[in-house]
C-alpha cells in the first residue's frame, strides 16, 4: 500500500448558514470547536437545513484524493456499529479506500462534524467526536502499518491518553510518517507535543501559515523559513491568497494560488491540497510540481459543496 491514513472517522453534516447564526453560537469563524456533550450538538443540528452528508475527517478525505488520483490507499479510523459507522464504512469503500477497522458497538456514537458555511464560502466547524476519538493502540494493525510506504496523520487526533499511544505505535513502525497540524486550536492545545513530532518524529509537516506562526511563536513569516531550513524535513506550508511554500533545507519552493475561481465552499481545500502533493512525493516529482498538484486539487474542491471530488 502507498498511504495508510489514520484519524479522525467523521461523518461531515453540511450545512448553509448566515452570519448571525456564527455569533449567536458564540463561534469563531473559520475555525473548529469541539463539542462534548451529545445534546448541546444535537440542539444545534436541529435549528439547521442539512445540504449533504458525506464519511469525512481531514486526513480520510486526503486519503480518498489520494485514491481518485490511482493511489493505492487505506485508512484506520473508529466507528460505531451504527447507522452513520456503516454508512462511512461505505462511504470509503465506495472509493476503493481499504477500511482496516472493525467496527462493533461503543458505548459513544459514531463521531459527527458539523460543516457551517457562511456566505463568504468561509466554514466553522463543530465537531462532536463521539468514538472518533477514542482510537486506541489496539486499533492500529502493526502489519497493515509495516507494508505501507507510509502513514498519514492528523493533529485533530492527537490528544493525551489512548489516541496518542495509537499514534506512537503508528510512528514506531512506519517507513515515513507524514502529518497534518489540522488548526491552530490543535497546535495551541499541544504546542510542546507538536514541537516536538515536526522536529524529531515527522518526515512531512503540513500546516497553514497561522498555525505554523504559532508553532515557533513566530512574529514574522520569516522566522518560519528559518526555522524549515534549519529542520533540515520537508515542510509544507498553505498561505491563502498567497499560494504555499515547501521548505527542504535551503530548498525553498512557492507557488500562486489559481487565480478567476468561483469559491463556494472552503471545506476540504488543505486536505486535497495534502492529497495532491504527497501524490507527486511519492512518484518522485519535484517539490514545485508537488505544489502545484496541491494546487489543482484544492482548487477543484473549493468549487463545489462539500470536501471531496
């Protein structure tokens, strides 16, 4: 196998909603809360018009581009066996994504995230993880992990406790590990922890510029090349309206963003740009050619509703 993702199993709820519904939710928007009580979330979902439904979590919706580009793909992630865990499990092998977990009853649902887009195609999310986040180290296959060239994490996952054992277990037996700091809250949460994952433990770093900034205390973008080349591993930045950067040693590659696009929905955009870019990692392309494969993905998925192609 190529890539093996492993996180958050989520079932994405779209849904369209106005400014107002933001603050009155007390939400920031553009960013992902965590919601641990069942009703709160419940309470929400129940004043909303759902536009779709679809499996989601970041990194699983970065290994279902991965699939749609030819790859050869898996993911771990877990589910209840309930209604929402089938219809992920489905849901991913609708897209020749091998599911290695098998589900059976939790005592929590399968994990929900709410997608809230606002007018200006901007989305806040709203995550109830239910059993998502109880991923332990005895849901991880040491063999699936071994014949993978290699694994493909989420920061959304990493958490003290049982996920973060799963996550060990992962790194200790993959060829190259590969992962996602997900959002600034993630990095905020468990800045020392990911400190030290970019710079001893990962092969590839993803991250948007913001979380990237708050990851080394930058207070200058330049502080965050130095940093890359000094890290001497391949990291990947997002900049919005300023295209991306991949930092290897003294390599540093940029790129534009796609300029004339009609943006609905914002959804998924660093997930398939991941997805495009380790495509071209792993066929031996050059970082620009990596970047600009991140490029057209995003781009294509930022034109529809929803984070998959």
């Amino acid at each position: 196998m190529e890539i093996l993702g492993i996180g958050n199993a989520i079932v994405d709820v779209i849904c369209k909603v106005d400014e107002n519904f933001i603050d009155q939710n007390n939400l920031t928007k553009g960013t992902m809360k965590l919601i641990f009580d069942d009703k709160e979330f419940k309470s929400m979902l129940s004043n909303l018009n759902i536009e779709k439904t679809i499996s989601g979590g970041s990194v699983a919706n970065s290994i279902v581009g991965l699939s749609q580009l030819g790859n050869k793909v898996g993911f771990i992630g877990k589910v209840s066996n309930d209604a929402l865990g089938s219809k992920y499990e489905s849901g991913l092998k609708s897209e020749n994504v091998e599911f290695f977990y098998s589900k059976k009853k939790e005592k929590l649902p399968t994990g929900t995230c709410l997608i809230l887009v606002t007018p200006d195609s901007e989305r806040t999310m709203c995550t109830f993880l239910g059993t998502a986040g109880k991923i332990n180290e005895n849901d991880v296959d040491t063999d699936v992990v071994k014949q993978s060239e290699m694994i493909f994490l989420e920061g959304y996952l990493w958490d003290e406790g049982e996920p973060k054992k799963a996550f060990e277990k992962s790194i200790n037996y993959a060829k190259k590990v590969a992962m996602s700091l997900s959002d600034q809250f993630c990095v905020d949460r468990h800045k020392p922890h990911f400190l030290d994952l970019v710079k001893n433990k990962l092969d590839i770093t993803f991250a948007n510029e913001q979380e990237m900034m708050s990851l080394i205390d930058a207070k200058d973008f330049k502080d965050v090349i130095e940093f890359g080349k000094n890290l001497n591993k391949l990291v990947v930045i997002t900049r919005g309206e300023k295209g991306a950067v991949s930092i290897l040693g003294d390599e540093v590659v940029e790129n534009d963003v796609e300029k004339n696009l009609s943006i609905k929905d914002l959804t998924g955009a660093g997930d398939l740009f991941a997805a495009g870019f380790l495509h071209g990692y792993l066929r031996g392309l050059s970082n620009l050619e990596n970047l600009n494969k991140g490029r057209e993905m995003s781009s294509q998925v930022i034109q529809k509703i929803g984070a998959r192609l």
